[in-house]
C-alpha cells in the first residue's frame, strides 16, 4: 500500500508554479479559445461570412421600409392632389351663383349657365327634361364637412 500511496501523491516542489500560471488567465472570457480541458468547444468563425450575412438582411429590411414609405408618400401625394382639385372646384362653385343653402353631406348639381356664369342646382342633368336651360352639366357634386365640394360625376362640359 505504501507504493501506491506514494503514487498518487503529489510532490509539490516538483511543479513550477510559473510555468503553470501561464497555462491559467484571470479573464478566461476574453479568451478566442476554451481555457480549460472541460470548457465548451470555441471555434473560429468566418467573420466576412457573418457580417455578409448581416448585412444582407439589414439591407433586405431597409429595402422593405422603404418601399413601404415610397407606397405612402404616393398615398399622400395621390391625396394632396385630390385635395387640390377639391378646393378648385369648392373655389369654382362659391364663385358661382347659389339661390339655396347647400347642406353637408348632400348632393348637388353644377352647370354652366353662360358664357361668364355658373350656378349651383339641385336638379339633376336627367330631371330637366325638355326645359333644361344651361349652357351645359359641369359635375355633380357633394358638400363635405370642411365645406370644399367632392366631384362625384363630371360632365362632358367640365
């Protein structure tokens, strides 16, 4: 028994302690390896790969926003210009003349009574019958709550 006692005992002057120092770190974590025979496999990774593959996808995503922000700013635009053609047509008809109220949300008509007047109806192109008595049909038109008009038929004259 003493032969295998003495086996397995460790004789400590034998170890250099600064040789085995080396071997150790006091931030294994900043390591690019495992520092230990027990610790997780750390392997190399091809970091072009990594960042190509990263920026592929920052690139795919920013390309979707943007074609998302591009489909609403023509969605804006196309409104923009509604608005417009609303407040031309809002300017056409406060110009024009009115022998009524007009009410929101109601339905009118728009013709041409002469060569330098307009005038608001609430007769309709096909109510006239035989005594239709404008030069033409501009448009039909509705009163909206900000008080412009929306053209909801336009005439061959307008």
């Amino acid at each position: 028994m003493d032969k295998k006692s003495n086996k397995n005992e460790i004789d400590v002057s034998k170890i250099d302690l600064e040789k085995e120092r080396e071997k150790a770190t006091e931030n294994p974590g900043i390591l690019p390896y495992a520092h230990t025979v027990g610790s997780a496999v750390v392997k190399a990774t091809d970091k072009g790969k990594i960042k190509g593959r990263a920026v592929a996808t920052m690139q795919d995503q920013t390309q979707k926003q943007m074609a998302q922000i591009y489909e609403q700013m023509q969605l804006l635009a196309r409104q923009a210009d509604d608005i417009k053609k609303r407040v031309v047509i809002s300017e056409r008809i406060y110009m024009a003349e009115i022998p009524f109220e007009p009410l929101v949300g109601n339905v009118y008509y728009f013709y041409q009574k002469d060569e330098k007047t307009d005038v608001l109806s609430l007769i309709g192109p096909k109510e006239w019958g035989r005594s239709f008595k404008f030069h033409g049909y501009l448009a039909t038109v509705k009163l909206m709550s900000d008080h412009t008009w929306e053209i909801l038929d336009k005439g061959d004259d307008f």
